[in-house]
C-alpha cells in the first residue's frame, strides 16, 4: 500500500488542467510531476531535470531500444517521451507520478500498465470552455475555433478513461481529484503482496483450535 499511482491527466484545452495539476503539488508533498525526455534544445531559463531531461537523438533513441520510455512521440522533427527509470524511481518512493499528456498517448500507456488511472478533466458545459478559451487572451480568433473543433473529436476519449471531473471551481474540482487518487492506494488489485501475506498468516489459525 505504499506504493505510489501512475495517474494521467488529459482534457481539453482551456480545461485549467495544468492550474490543477499545481495546485495539487503545491498543497500535497505526496505527488510527483512526472519530466519528460525531449531531443529538442533547451530554450532560455530552462534547467535539465527540473523542465525536461534534454537527450541527444542517439541518447533518445537508445531508450526507445532499451524499453527506458512508458511512451514516445514525434513532434515537429523531435523526439518527446515519458523516461520509465524517473517514474518507477518516484512511485518505489511512494510518490503518486502524474503525467499531463494527451489523449493517445494516455491510452498508450493504459495499454501496458493497465493499473494506470486516467482522469479526464472537463468544464461544466461548452459555453464556459469557449469563454475560458477567450478569457486567457492568448490566442487569436482562429485558433481558439480551432481548439472548439479539436475539443468535439477528443470527445470520442472520454468513455476510455477511469474518471471524469468537471472543473467548475477549482478547489473543489482539485479536492474531488486528490479524493479519488487516494482512493486507489486501497484497490484490492493493488494490494496483492498484502492480501497474499494476511491469507498466509491467517493459516495459523486454520483447525488449530486457537482459544
């Protein structure tokens, strides 16, 4: 039971998903947020380790080959992935690894560590996506119709994901998430190594006539 939970947050853009993510770091000392690897340079104030782990391309591709990376992509001519070593070191600790990524590459890595927990983080209705789409003020008008269109096909996603959370105010919304993750430390498919040693001990007791 000591173990930490890979967990995978994804919604929409202008979800307030990365807000929450801080927030859940910043009033928690139990969660770690999980740096990705990346072949791309790193830009002005940027620090390796702490923004990303900055790989050579041979260095990137020699973890594809050793099995180092939960998941990888290609972006724009670079390589950027989740480094296996940095995850399991974290969760050993005990440590709950988040990863913010996008649907696919959660789906991924659902695919191979089944006991991951996916949360996908939504806003209470369209209409409030759109206007905090506008709200941030950063991009122009076609982007955010771009961002809308997006939001319509990732809704396809949800249904493959362990838990919806709406992000209506985000106290409540960051509470109902660290509920639900601590929730899991208590499933029994995680708690075999314990269930298995109770079952033995309790053998002790089986037709010994204990008083």
């Amino acid at each position: 039971m000591n173990r930490g939970v890979l967990l995978v947050i994804s919604g929409f853009a202008g979800t307030g998903k990365g807000t929450l993510v801080s927030a859940l770091l910043e009033k928690y000392d139990n969660y770690a947020l999980s740096v990705s690897a990346t072949t791309r340079g790193p830009r002005p104030g940027e620090v390796d380790g702490v923004h990303y782990f900055f790989k050579t391309r041979e260095q990137f591709q020699e973890l594809i080959r050793t099995d180092g990376l939960l998941e990888y992509a290609e972006y724009v001519g670079n390589y950027y992935g989740t480094p296996r070593g940095y995850v399991e070191e974290q969760m050993a600790k005990g440590r709950d690894v988040i990863l913010e990524i996008e649907m696919q590459g959660a789906l991924k890595i659902k695919e191979k560590y089944p006991d991951t927990l996916l949360l996908f983080v939504v806003p209470p209705s369209a209409d409030v996506l759109k206007e905090r789409l506008m709200g941030r003020g950063t991009e122009p008008a076609e982007v955010i119709d771009m961002r809308l269109k997006r939001a319509v096909e990732e809704t396809a996603y949800i249904r493959q994901y362990d838990y919806l959370v709406v992000n209506d105010d985000l106290q409540t919304c960051m509470e109902e998430m660290h509920a639900i993750i601590q929730s899991e430390h208590f499933r029994v498919s995680r708690n075999d190594a314990f269930v298995e040693t109770l079952a033995e001990d309790l053998k002790k007791f089986d037709g010994s006539g204990c008083k």
